[in-house]
C-alpha cells in the first residue's frame, strides 16, 4: 500500500479523499493555488504545496507542478478526484513516465471514453445499447440534414470532446439546423478546442439513469446500480438519487449485468460510471466517465461502501472487496448539490461565510469544505457542499432531506438550498415523476 498519497484538486472532493487517506494509515498532500492557501484541504492534509496562481490552468491544471509536487513530497500516487485533470490522458501518461501512480483507469480508457465518438463505438462493441445517431463525427450542415432526416427530428448535435453540458445544441427541424449545427460547433471549438461535433436523436421524455461500475484491471467487473441525475438545469445536474425511482430490480440485474460484463472484457480499472438515457423501459448509452463522480456518495449510502478506499485498493495492485452477490440495496439515499448561486439566475456568488453549519443526526452526510470566516474564491466552480441523506425508503429519505436543509446554515453568501425547500414541496418530486426536462420547465414557471 501507498505511505503518501498527493490528491490533485480542492474543496470537498479534497476532502473526501484525504478522508479515505487517514482511515487508510496513509499520509495525504494537499496542492492549492495562491487563492487556497487558507482552503480546508490545505488545513486538513498532512503537508501541503503551493503549485501556482489563482487561474486553474496555472494551478490545478498544471501538470508540471503537480508532477514537481510528487517529487518534493515524496508522494506515490495522485488521486485526481474530479473535474481538472481526473479526465486527461496526457497527463496519466506523464505520471506514467515519472512513476507516479494514478489513481484511476489507464490512460487508454480514458482516452477512448473521453472521444464520445469512440466511446460509443466501444460501447456497441461490448454489448452495451446506445442511443440511435450518426455514424461517427458530422462534418457540414449537409451531412447533418441528410442524417437527421434519416433519423427523424428532433436531433441534439453535441461535441465529440464535450463535457459539462457545453457544445449541446437541439433542432426540432430543419429550418433550424443549420444555426444549431454551426453554434455548437463554434461552442465546442472555444470550450475544448476541438470542433469536431455528432449528432443523435433528441429523446423527448426520458430520464438520466447512470450505473456506477467498478473494475479490478484484471478482467473482473461489478456494477453497483443505478443513480437517477434526471433533475438538471442546462444539462448540469443538481440533485441526484439512489435506487433510480423508475428502475426495477430486473431492469437494475439486466442493464447492470452488461454493464460490469463490459468493465470486465475492457480490463477496465478502478470507478467509473455508464451514462444512460432510458425511456419506455429502454436503456440509451450516451457517455462514460472514467473518474468518481461527484454523486458517489448516494451509492455508497446504499451499498454501505466506501468507493475511495476501493479505488486506493485497486491502484495499489490489492484486490478490490466487491464481489457482485455480496453487494446488496438497502434503502434510498438523495443528494442535492449545494452551490454559491443567487437564485433566479443562478448568477455564482462567491464571498466571505460569516456563519457556517452543518445538519447533522441519523442518515445524514454533509460533505463541504466550508467553514466560519472562510472566503469562497471567484476562480473555480461554484459547488460549497454536498448534502446526502439515507433512509429506509424513498419517503423517509425526503423527509430527512427537508428536516437536514432546515439545519443548515451557510450565512453571507446566497446558496441554491431554497430550490431544494420548493421542489420537496412538489408532488411529481414526492412520487418521483420528472424527466430529465423536468427542472426547466419548473423554473419557468416557478422563478
Ligand atoms: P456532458 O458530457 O456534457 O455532460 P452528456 O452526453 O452526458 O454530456 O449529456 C448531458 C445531458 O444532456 C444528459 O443528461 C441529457 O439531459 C442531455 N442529453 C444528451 N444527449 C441527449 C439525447 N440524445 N436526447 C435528449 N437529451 C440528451
């Protein structure tokens, strides 16, 4: 096992992993920018390194200071945790180079996963159902004609590199094409440098179910079910549950079959999750993220693991402890993604926290690098907590949810908990019954 682990990111997800470090007997360095120095993964780690500036792209993004904070500290391995460099191949492949383990797959998985026009094709390839859509990239708006007549309106063109929700866009017909097809074009080419766009049929109802997935890197792959992300504004998400509301056991065994069957074939290795579409009973693969996903926590909720320790386990060439009859569902467990956001526009909202608390009591986790006095900085994203809540039931777990958001208290700054209190008082959100169109239209309507 690793004596020192140097974990390549801020704020909870920090946090997180120098957690698993401590009950794990192993030392953790934290990295931060000159606007982090007094962040609480630089408090909470055992050493700490300044690598660069406020920007990301001279900090967290730097893969020469990362790299030279391995050698002065002395640290094994690298958790990426994600978001920055958790996705980037190159940069797997310099810590390769240097000796330095990477927590996470290979750099050939990720490198396939992260093309989505390979990674769709991978994923045909291993069984796995995909969503209908062109054959690889679409070069000019004639070929997108062409194909989306064939596949029928409407159709979502989206960025072979994409990410985060960017380089989207929908044409509900033809007249409307052509300016879809060059904007995100365009939007791709600035967000990842890269224009190259595909193009697939639009879905109008469906849901956002994702199966997390978990390999040894020998040829041995579980699934540890589903989460339903279907609740997002601009294709990000912002609340997520655990078992999916809409999944049943025999649509849970069956896609979550040939998802660890195909993690097994790949030899992939460590936590990754299969992202899907599923409407009328009918899973879509769209993408896989080959990193720990910031919802984690609601499956480990309801599998009662550990998915940091397990990707420790793995990377260090130890057995992983899952074993696919042993791993069993007990209750249901939400998360709702607690940004530094003025509601109705959502417009970031950095500043200083002048009172800071966290709920507390059975069933519920707050994971936050939030405290009394500290300062959010304008660089980075606008995620300060995550509140996870796990009861025997759906029921019980929304009424934990409502009773925890009543205890928090995060002062000074605006924060997204008052759509979370709107939407518990929602009936579709009570039973469960919203697509992934759902949240849009309510904030039309509701703010
Ligand atoms: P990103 O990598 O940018 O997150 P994804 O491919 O995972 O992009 O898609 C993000 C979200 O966009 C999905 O959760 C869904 O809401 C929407 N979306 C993507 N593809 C389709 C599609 N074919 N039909 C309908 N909605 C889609």
């Amino acid at each position: 096992m690793f004596d020192k682990i140097l974990i390549a990111n801020r704020g909870e997800i920090a946090l997180r992993v120098i957690r698993a470090c401590r009950e794990m007997g192993i030392a953790s360095v934290a990295v931060h920018s000159t606007a982090d120095s007094d962040a609480m993964h630089v408090r909470m780690a055992d050493e700490s390194v300044c690598i660069g500036p406020p920007s990301s792209t001279h900090s967290y993004l730097s893969v020469p200071a990362i790299v030279a904070a391995c050698e002065i500290t002395g640290a094994q391995a690298i958790h990426p945790g994600y978001g920055f460099l958790s996705e980037n191949a190159a940069f797997v492949q310099v810590l390769e180079d240097h000796g330095i383990t990477f927590i996470g797959p290979s750099a050939a998985h990720i490198r396939i996963m992260g093309d989505k026009i390979t990674a769709k094709e991978t994923a045909k390839s291993l069984g796995i159902p995909v969503v209908p859509g062109s054959e690889g990239g679409v070069p000019d708006v004639e070929t997108a004609k062409r194909e989306a007549a064939a596949m029928g309106y409407p159709v979502i063109i989206k960025a072979t590199a994409g990410g985060g929700g960017r380089g989207m866009k929908v044409a509900k017909d033809e007249a409307s094409l052509e300016s879809a097809f060059r904007t995100a074009r365009a939007e791709a080419k600035s967000a990842f440098g890269n224009d190259e766009v595909y193009m697939e049929k639009y879905l109008q109802r469906p849901r956002h179910i994702e199966v997390q997935v978990f390999g040894d890197g020998k040829g041995r792959g579980v699934h540890l079910g589903e989460r339903d992300c279907s609740l997002q504004r601009r294709h990000q998400k912002v609340f997520e549950e655990a078992p999916g509301p809409s999944i049943t056991e025999e649509e849970r065994a069956r896609i979550g079959g040939i998802c660890a069957k195909a993690i097994g074939e790949l030899g992939y290795a460590g936590a990754g999750t299969i992202e899907f579409l599923y409407e009328d009973g009918e899973f879509y693969f769209i993408e896989m993220n080959t990193r720990l996903q910031v919802e984690h926590p609601v499956t480990e909720a309801i599998f009662g693991v550990d998915l940091v320790r397990q990707q420790i386990k793995v990377a260090a060439g130890e057995e992983m402890e899952f074993e696919q009859d042993k791993l069993s569902i007990r209750g249901h467990a939400i998360e709702v993604r607690i940004n530094a956001e003025k509601l109705p526009n959502f417009a970031p909202c950095p500043g200083k926290i002048t009172h800071f608390h966290a709920p507390g009591g059975l069933g519920v986790r707050m994971d936050s690098a939030l405290y009394d006095g500290y300062s959010i900085p304008p660089y980075y994203d606008s995620l300060i907590g995550k509140l996870i809540v796990h009861g025997r039931d759906r029921h019980e777990a929304l009424q934990r949810l409502n009773r925890a958001l009543g205890e928090l208290i995060v002062d000074g700054i605006d924060t997204t908990v008052p759509l979370f209190n709107a939407l518990l008082a929602e009936p579709d959100i009570q039973s469960g019954d919203y697509s992934i169109h759902w949240l849009e239209k309510w904030l039309e309507k509701n703010l």
